[in-house]
C-alpha cells in the first residue's frame, strides 16, 4: 500500500475537468485508490465522490493507493499535480 | 376553445445574424417534480435497457458536440460532462439492480450528488454542483423520451441554462 501525502497546486482546486482527467489516469489502474481529505474519503475513480470533496488550491490530501500496479499507479498520481 | 398562451421574452433587441458570447437555452426546471421518490423496478432488464439507451443516445449527443467544437477547452469541458454522466449512470445502474425504477434512481443520484458537491465547502467547486444536475436532467430528458428544448407553457417555471461558448 502507498499514502502520498499530496499539496493541491491547481489554481482552481480539483473541479470537474481536472478531476475527470484525474479519473482518466486512475481508471488504467487496478489498484484501488481513496482520496482522504480530513476525515471524509472519495473514491478516487468516481468524479462524484471526488467533487463533493471540494478540494481546492492549497488543500492537503493523502491518497491511498493499493493493489498489484500501486507503484506505477503513484507515479502518475504524483505526476498528475 | 383553445387558451392562447402569449410568452414575453425581455431583453434587447439584436439583429440577425452571428454573435460571440455567452448563450443560454431555455428549460424546465421541474423536470424532477415530476418523477415519484420510490418508483419499483417491475422488470429490472427493460429498466436497464431503458437506461442504457438514453446514456447511449445522450452520449452520442455529447461527443457529436464535443467533435465540432473548435476549442481545446470546449471538448475538455464537454469530456469532463462525459464523465460526470458515466459516474451518474453507473450509480442508476446499481440502484435499478436493487429494485428501483431507472427515473427515481436518477432523480435521487443526481440531487444526492448536487447537494453534496453544492455543500462541499468550496465556492469554486460548489458551483460545479450545476453540471451535475445540468446532465443529470439531460439523461432525465432522455429517458423520458423528450428533447433537450421545451416551449414555454403558463404556470411552469423555467431556468436559463448557461451553455458554453468561447470567445475568440
């Protein structure tokens, strides 16, 4: 399992176009991933869950990612900010 | 005898012809009013067929606009939309499975959704709760076999949905 501990730089947070191309990278994957901002969680490859976040510029996130690509997966997760 | 039903536009007038900026269209906003909280599945295949062929045919709508659109950003957008509508399909589909009608899974998914996003905390993103129920009344209108216009009629209230145009 990895936790990255991720600082969101986009300038408008992750709304409904970062996070549809976030699912896009996420949904390659097998691995499971959960976005955990304070004490609520999203499914990281549900655009729903993951805009009734409101996750804005600034905020911090971990994002847990497990399953049998996680490291492949948290390379581009990284990459994706 | 027929009532005749008389619809005031206000605004200025323009003269024909091309004009960039933004638009709006026209649409019911009680679409949802209309549809019952716990309507039952009573053959869960066909509500499931009911529902793919709306996604489907929304879809198609979606992509079709997306592919004659002449800005990177208009097709980012309208792929952000694809996506939102998949996320909400997939869920209806769950619920379908479980018993509900398609109509009623979709009207609670797409509110449930709306006001979560709308109270998420952030104002940037709370205003993205509009896209939510922007498509989920798109997929509504299709599965309740009606196109994505419908003219004016007393007593109904409407809203004016913003539609994207890009100025060059």
């Amino acid at each position: 399992m990895r936790v990255l501990h991720v600082k969101l730089l986009n300038k408008s947070g992750l709304h409904a176009r970062p996070a549809s191309v976030f699912i896009q990278t996420t949904k390659r994957h097998s691995s499971r991933i959960i976005i955990r901002k304070g004490n609520r969680e999203a499914d990281g490859k549900n655009v729903l869950q993951i805009l009734s976040l409101g996750i804005d510029m600034g905020d911090e996130v971990d994002i847990i990612i497990d399953g049998e690509d996680e490291d492949v997966t948290a390379r581009e997760v990284e990459d994706f900010n | 005898m027929k009532a005749m039903v008389k619809v005031l536009f206000k605004g200025k007038p323009v003269s024909q012809g091309f004009a960039i900026g933004k638009a709006f269209i026209l649409r019911r906003s009680d679409i949802f009013r209309e549809v019952d909280d716990n309507c039952r599945a009573i053959e869960v295949e066909k509500e499931l067929e009911k529902l793919w062929r709306a996604l489907s045919k929304l879809r198609e709508k979606m992509f079709k606009l997306r592919d004659s659109a002449t800005h990177n950003q208009l097709r980012d957008i309208i792929n952000a939309q694809v996506t939102i509508l998949e996320a909400i399909a997939g869920e209806v589909e769950k619920e379908i499975r479980e018993g509900l009608c398609a109509e009623s899974s979709l009207k609670r998914i797409t509110l449930k959704h709306y006001n979560q996003i709308s109270s998420s905390g952030s104002e940037l993103i709370g205003m993205r709760a509009d896209d939510v129920l922007d498509v989920g009344t798109q997929l509504m209108s299709e599965l309740r076999g009606r196109g994505p216009f419908i003219p004016p009629r007393r007593g109904t209230s409407y809203w004016l949905q913003r539609i994207y145009c890009l100025q060059t």
